[in-house]
C-alpha cells in the first residue's frame, strides 16, 4: 500500500521550550534539504499574531548553529498560526480553517503530556483527526500503567500505524550504525552471541547536573529519564534479530522482540546515586530520593544472549559528556600462547557521543622469541559527530509515514516491563561527589574487570 506523505504539519505547543531548541531549527534544515514545502501551523494559547510567530521562529533560528538566510525565509514564508485553548472546539474549527482542505496532516504534540487527552479529543470531535498522523515524544507514561494509558488515549484517536512516538535517540546517525555495522559486517554477526561474548557495558556520562530543571528532574530521575527509554533502545538495536524484510514494520517487530526478551530487573542488580549538592538545586525537594546515577545489570531470555550481562551506568555530575557502548570478548585460550602473559580480551567499542568512532582491540605480537604480545585499536570509523540532527530525520520521516524510527506501542510497554520491579521497590540511594564516577557501590554491579571509564571529547 502507498504511503501518502503529510501535506501539512500542526505544532501544539508553538510557544514552548521543545519547539524553540529543536523544532523549528530541525524545520529550517528540512526546509534546506528540500524535505518540507507544506504549510506549518503553530497552535498555542499565547495571543500571538502570525507576524509575532514568524519573529518567535526567526529568535530560534538565530540562536541556534547554521541558520540559513534562504531556507529560513521560505519557511516563515510556509508558518500559519492558531491560537486558542487546547480544550475549545473554537480552536479546531479554527485550525480546520487554516488547513484548508489538506488531506494529510501531521499533528505533532509538543505540550505537556496531561494535555494530550484534551488535544487529541478536540482533533477527534471536529474531525480532524481522519487520515492524519500524530506524534509523541517521550516520556511515554512514569511507568507501565501510565504507558498503557497513555496508548489507550492514542490509540481512542489513531490507528497504531498513524502514531510516532519519537525516542530521539533512535534518530541518532551513531545509534543507526549500530544496526548498520552488525548487519553489514556478517564477520562480526558471527560472533555477536553468547558463545563470544563475555559482556556489555553501556555507559551514558554527563559533566552537567540538572541545569535548571531540578523540578522536571524530580518527576523523572535518571532510569526514568534515560535507562527505561534510551539505554534499553541502544540494548535492543545491539541484540535484535535481523529483520525479516525492510519494511518499517519488520525493523520495528525485530526491536520490539529484543525488548520483550529482556528480563525485568532484580532491585539487587541495580545501585541508585546522587550528586552532593543535587537537593540544593532549584525546584529539587530537600530531601529527595530521585537518583541522579544508576549502575544496572540487565539480563536477556533466550539461548543467544543466555547469561550475558549487559551492564548500564549512567548518571550526571560525572568527570566526562560522553556516551559509549563496550562489547567484550571472550578470554582467548590457546596452548601456544604464553601462559604467563596471555593476551586480553578483544573488544569492539562503539563511541556514540560526543566522539563518533567505532574501534576493535586486538592483540599483537611484540617483536622477540616468545609469544607475547599487546593490546592495539584498530579504529574503524570516526566521524564529528550527527550529520542530521534526530528531529530532522525524524520529523522528515513521520511526515512520509515511515515509522521505522519511532518507538511502537508494545516496544514502550516492554520497556516499562523491564524497568518496572525497581520503580516500586525502595533502592538505597548512595551519594557521590561531583566529578566522580558515582558511588563506590556501583563497583559491586559489575565485578572482576571493573567499570570501563570513557573519556570525554578530544
Ligand atoms: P513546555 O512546558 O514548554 O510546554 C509547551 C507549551 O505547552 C507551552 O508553551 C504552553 O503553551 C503549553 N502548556 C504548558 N503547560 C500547559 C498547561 N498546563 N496547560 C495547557 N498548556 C500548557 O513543554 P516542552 O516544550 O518542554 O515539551 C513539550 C513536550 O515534549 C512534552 O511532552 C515534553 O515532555 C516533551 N519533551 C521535551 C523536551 C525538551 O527538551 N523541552 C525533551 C524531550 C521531550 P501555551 O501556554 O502558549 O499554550
């Protein structure tokens, strides 16, 4: 069946904070790339005229890295603006009217999740709704309950098909290559099982604390905040099947299947941190139990990945901003090899931020009589980081309908799953000195070998 491409995309929530870092300058880039040539329509509650909007857009495209005099004109060239009370059929029969007769529109939802219900119902009542598709962004629910509401709600609207939950993170160029580097190297696809692998650590490293957002922070925490949604994303494109074809749908089974194999967590595989000074930020209660550090051992069912740990450390306030994945090889053990010096494990090491390299340590034998040797990377591949920002990708792809990159509803709710034993016992909370690695404790997670620290930008 043809796809129909979106021939207009609606922004609820035009005055807000998501739409002015990442959504219009994504607009302009899509703009540039030939991507966008459909009118855009704010819609808010703030008493803007289409001039005030145009400045406000104009504000966002200023700040923000490579504005585009010629791709930045015609977009405001394509701006329309509604505003009204996300609750008042005035509001759609308004934004009805702006629409004029598009077949096909895009509605993304960027306010705050209470008001989903409220928006999606006025989109229902006056028809707005028919043929269209909508878009999310996470957080998908505080856990499993509010997840599977929160589809009912999406679901009360839109068929499955017509709903893109955006996990920015599978936007990613350095995610995608992930999937990209297994699938088409079948040397390492070979090896990437239980037989050969020892384990995974994933580690997501932020120099910053919260930044200002004590208050948003407080409601989430950092295994709400990216192990349930982000870290679990990256675990599903390193263990997922090949898909059975290349049709969205089968890229989006393939990962859904990875998620719903792993095993939900056991409160003793999980130690919670947070930062000396965190409940004395803004908006953070004085006596908050909200982690801002977790260490996780996650395990997956199945032969392939049988008792594989996949260990996740992420936290903020920690010595480096970088994000890496390390998968570890078996010991080698070989006769000929000196007993005294054998040689260690290989690796591969996949850099995802803020470097983007892709490296293979191996051995090597030095120079002389005996088989001794030392660790050397081979780095594979290096790039500077995202050639299109996720909102761009994402936004591009939602408006042709190809839902490859958007999280489906059965995904979400086996993320919840996974994560949902440590949301309702009481973990001890250990604290951590800025600029550290997290508390001692997190040592206990991971055992012989210890944690592998990544560096930070070079
Ligand atoms: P904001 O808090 O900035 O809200 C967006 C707009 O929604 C506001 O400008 C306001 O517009 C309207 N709004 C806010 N609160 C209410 C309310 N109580 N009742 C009715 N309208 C309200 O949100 P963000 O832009 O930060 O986020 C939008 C969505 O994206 C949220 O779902 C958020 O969780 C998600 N998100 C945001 C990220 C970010 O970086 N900001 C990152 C990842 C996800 P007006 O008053 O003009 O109608």
């Amino acid at each position: 069946m043809a796809v129909s491409q979106s021939d207009a995309l609606i922004l609820f929530g035009a005055s807000g904070d998501l739409a002015h870092r990442k959504i219009f300058p994504a607009l302009q880039a899509m703009v540039r790339r030939g991507r966008l040539d459909a009118p855009v329509i704010g819609v808010a509650r703030t008493q803007w005229s289409l001039e005030q909007f145009r400045a406000r857009v104009g504000e966002s495209l200023a700040k923000h890295p490579g504005l585009d005099v010629q791709a930045s004109t015609k977009l405001s060239g394509l701006l329309r603006y509604v505003s009204g009370g996300y609750g008042e059929t005035a509001t759609f029969e308004r934004l009805r009217k702006e629409l004029s007769g598009a077949a096909h529109p895009l509605y993304y939802l960027a306010v705050p999740p209470s008001i989903f219900a409220t928006v999606l119902e006025g989109l229902d009542k006056t028809g707005c709704a028919r043929d269209a598709r909508v878009v999310v962004e996470k957080p998908f629910g505080r856990d499993l309950k509010s997840a599977q509401a929160l589809n009912r709600t999406l679901r009360a609207s839109f068929p499955e098909q017509a709903i893109f939950r955006i996990d920015h993170y599978l936007g990613k160029e350095p995610v995608q290559n992930l999937l990209y580097f297994r699938f088409a190297n079948p040397l390492f696809e070979g090896v990437w099982n239980a037989r050969h692998i020892e384990r995974v650590q994933i580690t997501m490293a932020e120099r910053l604390g919260v930044a200002g957002r004590g208050r948003f922070y407080e409601e989430a925490g950092a295994i709400r905040d990216v192990v349930q949604n982000h870290m679990l994303m990256v675990i599903a494109c390193l263990t997922m099947m090949e898909p059975a074809g290349n049709d969205h749908e089968s890229v989006r089974e393939a990962r859904a299947s990875a998620l719903k194999t792993i095993r939900p967590l056991n409160p003793y595989d999980v130690v919670r941190g947070q930062f000396r000074g965190y409940r004395q930020e803004q908006g953070v209660a004085p006596d908050s139990r909200v982690e801002t550090f977790a260490a996780l051992r996650f395990y997956l069912d199945g032969d392939r990945w049988a008792n594989v740990p996949f260990y996740v450390r992420v936290g903020k306030r920690l010595p480096v901003t970088a994000t890496e994945v390390l998968i570890e090889f078996k010991r080698p053990c070989c006769p000929v090899l000196d007993e005294y010096e054998p040689p260690l494990a290989d690796y591969i090491r996949f850099q995802l931020s803020p470097n983007v390299s892709i490296a293979l340590g191996t051995n090597v034998k030095l120079p002389g009589e005996a088989l001794v040797g030392k660790r050397t990377e081979l780095v594979a591949h290096q790039g500077s980081g995202d050639d299109m920002d996720p909102y761009e990708r994402l936004i591009g792809d939602a408006m042709s309908g190809d839902a490859r990159l958007f999280a489906r509803e059965d995904a979400v709710e086996a993320a919840w799953r996974a994560v949902a034993p440590i949301l309702t016992s009481a973990t001890p909370l250990y604290d951590y000195e800025p600029n550290t690695w997290g508390p001692n404790e997190a040592d206990r997670i991971i055992g012989e070998g210890g944690w592998h620290n990544p560096q930070g930008a070079i």
